[in-house]
C-alpha cells in the first residue's frame, strides 16, 4: 500500500494544517471548513495526477488541439458530517465525479468504550470506478473501514483512495491491514503519534464535526 505523507514536505499544506490545530485559529467555522476544503482540493490535484488519461481531439476557435482527458470514473464517498467540507474540496476539482455519502456515529457503551454504527448510505454502483474516501480525521481507522465495507455492498472499485487530513499512527497501521493493498493508496496531511483513551488523534485538533459545524448535544 502506498502511502503519500504531505508532511514530509512543507506546502500550503502545512499552512491550513496548522490554522486547524490553532485554538486560537479554528473557532472561526467559516475558516475551519475553508481550510478543509483547501485541502481537500490540494489532495484532490495531486491524486488526479495518478489517474489515467485519453487523448482527446479539442477544436479551438483557431485550429484543433489534443488533450489529455482523465479516462476513470471518479466517485466521490464522504463519510458524514465532518466530512462534508473536506468532500466539498475535492469536488470542486473532480466536478464531474459521482458521489457517495454513509453515516457513521459512535454509539457509546461506556464513557471510553464505544462501537461504530452505518446507519444511511447514498451510492452509485462502484464497479470498476476509482473511489476517493475522504473523512478529515482518521482516528482509529473502524469508521472508514465500515464505510468501506458498506460501500461495497455497491459493488467492487477498481482502485481505492482513502483520504484524511490528520492521521494517527494506529489508523495508518489499521488501515494497512484491513484494506487490499494491492489498489489502495493512502493520503494524509499529517500523522500524529496517538490517541488518547476517548480516541482522539493526539495533538490532532479536537472535533472536527463541532469545529465546523457547532457543539452537538
């Protein structure tokens, strides 16, 4: 399994990551999802660049050009609601895409003990397309892998990307063992070295749903 780390490099990158951790930065919702979809759109220009293309035959007013066309089908899979301005990076790039949405919750058993449940799924069939799975924190790597999983009731991709903005090391190493790595590539702005007893990535940034969108009850 490839796994493509944007820390290694500074980029902008670098820049929105560290306006999402910054107390003093990410209570602005407005900025926070806009740094979100930032990033969801400088992931989405670095894996269009792994894509297939045709050569196509383009007319301009003054003569004919040919240009290189992405030749896959792209669906877009967003796992709710974090997720939401995160997709919405990508899909200002990838404009022509399908989507796809799942929810997924933590149900809580105890104060640190809890499961992971799929309740809705929205998705085109899947066979033989290319599938971007963004969710903007990989904490332990449960919900992805069950949106995965439910994703596949719709049929077999052809090639998959898994996409976070903020990865633990635990989930990195989840993800490696519970997803073919024949076809997966996995893409982060950064991984941080754990998570804490509630599963929060650590230092991470807090809860990127309240973040962006309001404290739920």
């Amino acid at each position: 399994m490839e796994i493509i780390n944007f820390a290694e490099t500074p980029s902008l990158v670098s820049q929105y990551l560290s306006e999402l951790r910054n107390v003093n930065i990410q209570n602005d919702m407005l900025r926070f999802r806009r740094n979100l979809e930032r990033i969801g759109q400088i992931m989405a220009y670095e894996i269009s660049r792994h894509l297939q293309y045709r050569k196509e035959e383009v007319t301009t007013p003054l003569a004919t050009s040919m240009d290189d066309l992405i030749d896959e089908q792209v669906v877009l899979a967003t796992i709710f609601r974090a997720g939401i301005p995160f997709h919405q990076g990508f899909l200002s790039y990838f404009d022509r895409a399908q989507n796809a949405f799942v929810s997924a919750y933590r149900k809580y058993r105890e104060k640190e003990n809890f499961d992971v449940f799929i309740e809705y799924i929205a998705s085109p069939r899947l066979d033989g397309k290319t599938l971007i799975l963004v969710d903007p924190m990989l904490a332990t790597g449960s919900s992805m892998e069950l949106a995965y999983r439910a994703l596949l009731t719709k049929g077999e991709p052809r090639r998959v990307h898994v996409c976070s903005v903020i990865s633990s090391q635990a989930a990195v190493d989840y993800i490696k063992e519970n997803f073919p790595a024949d076809k997966t590539t996995l893409w982060l702005g950064a991984i941080d070295p754990e998570i804490n007893s509630h599963s929060y990535i650590v230092p991470g940034l807090g809860d990127a749903g309240d973040l962006a969108y309001g404290v739920k009850e």
